[in-house]
C-alpha cells in the first residue's frame, strides 16, 4: 500500500476478501479433518489414505489463498 488515502476503500476491499477467503479455508479444513475421523472411526480411511486426504486438501487451502493475488478494486 502507499500513503495515498485514495487507496483506502481498496484497503478495505483486501481485508474483507481476505477475512472471507479465511473463513471458506477454515470451514473447508476443519470438514476434511472431520471426514477423516469419520473415516478412521469407521475404519474405512487408513494412515496413507488419510495422510493423502489431508495433503490434498492443504494444497487446496493453498489455492484457495492464491487467488487472493489476482484481487482488485472495483472499479466505478
């Protein structure tokens, strides 16, 4: 960012996309955490499986912050 007061609502934009994104990766984790428990206690998911399962779905939190990168402004 800058100095520049005109940059604010744009500021503003970032942090709120960025709460959101935040929000969407930690319901997302937290549901693949618990379909693996799920999945152990019924003893369907083993340990590579499992460990695959999560590895997975970080790269997908990962993603999913990426795009924040591409965020702009609206424009008027």
């Amino acid at each position: 960012m800058s100095d520049r007061l005109d940059r604010l609502v744009g500021a503003l934009g970032l942090g709120r996309a960025t709460l959101a994104n935040i929000r969407q990766n930690v319901v997302f984790a937290v549901a693949v955490v618990l379909a693996l428990v799920a999945g152990v206690l019924g003893e369907k998911v083993f340990l590579a499986g499992g460990m695959l399962a999560h590895e997975a779905s970080v790269m997908l939190v990962i993603v999913n912050a990426i795009r924040l990168r591409a965020w702009r402004p609206r424009q008027k």
